[in-house]
C-alpha cells in the first residue's frame, strides 16, 4: 500500500509514520518536471514522497492523518 503526499522540508509525516505505523517499510521521491517557488530563495523540483505500508489498516490511519 501507499500513500503519495507533497515534499514537506521538516519529514513531519516521515516521522509520525515510525511513530504511529508499524507497517511504514520506506519511502521515495517522486520529482516531476515542474518547478515551484519557494518564498524568494527561488525554484525547486515540484516533488512528492511516496509512502510505502505492508498494511492496509496502516495506510489508511496515515492518509487519514496527513492527507
């Protein structure tokens, strides 16, 4: 199971998935071509982390959390 969100700086939702999901197993980018500003320190890579769960009951509580 997985759960994609956008690229968050601080991993707040890496950390409460160690916390909170026993079943959390990794996580990866996903960077797309698209660029977006960020304040006036210029641009970055429009990227999203993907989640990755052994189980479903897990994904859910973590999609329902951060989502």
């Amino acid at each position: 199971m997985t759960v994609t969100l956008p690229y968050d700086p601080v991993w707040a939702a890496l950390a409460w998935a160690k916390e909170h999901c026993p079943s959390y197993i990794t996580n990866e980018v996903e960077n797309t071509t698209r660029l977006k500003r960020v304040s006036s320190s210029g641009w970055v890579n429009d990227s999203s982390i993907v989640y990755h769960f052994s189980d479903e009951k897990d994904a859910f509580m973590f999609k329902l959390r951060w989502a």
